[in-house]
C-alpha cells in the first residue's frame, strides 16, 4: 500500500508540474483490491493530511486572497489553481467513497 501513498504524491506532483490530471483513485484501489482498513489508514496518513491542507490552501488562494496563499500557489493562476483543487479533492473524494463501499 505504500506504492499507493506514492502514487498520490507523484499525482499531486503531476497535476502542479505538468497538469496532468489522469490519476483515477478509485480505480486504482479497485485494481490493487485494497482493503477498507487499508483505505482508512491512508485516510488517517500524512499524505491525505497535506492533500486536504493543500485544498485549503488553494481555496484560500482562489476564494480569499489570502496574501500567504497569493505567495504560494498566485504563480498557478485561480484558473489552474481551481483545477488541481477540484482534482486533489477528487482524489481525497474516490478513498472515502471507497472505504465506505468496501465495509
């Protein structure tokens, strides 16, 4: 499972460097037949931790202008932003989902 934390991380990667937004959690976990326990740990992890502050930080950045956030993600533009946003909550989205039918 932890090729799957790296998975997630290299698609947040994916999606800020290249907008490559390709990554389909959901059918990931479905192809690798991950476990609910499995889907909650990861969950409950670091990663999906900084994925959902990430989030934050864009909304900040899109809805608030917020200065902090400006600084961090005003490069992307509130249109890219707006799309790795919606793209990272996907993901977090797909591994609740999944945990959930999985019980």
């Amino acid at each position: 499972m932890e090729d799957f934390y790296d998975l997630v991380e290299h698609a947040i990667d994916n999606a800020f460097l290249y907008g490559d937004y390709s990554f389909n959690c959901y059918k990931h976990l479905k192809s690798i037949e991950a476990t609910s326990q499995q889907v909650r740990e990861f969950i409950n992890s670091s990663t999906a931790g900084n994925t959902a502050l990430i989030i934050k930080d864009l909304s900040m950045y899109i809805e608030e202008d917020d200065p902090t956030s400006i600084e961090a993600y005003g490069h992307l533009g509130k249109e890219k932003a707006g799309l790795i946003k919606q793209y990272l909550y996907a993901i977090l989205k797909d591994s609740w989902q999944f945990e959930k039918l999985s019980k």
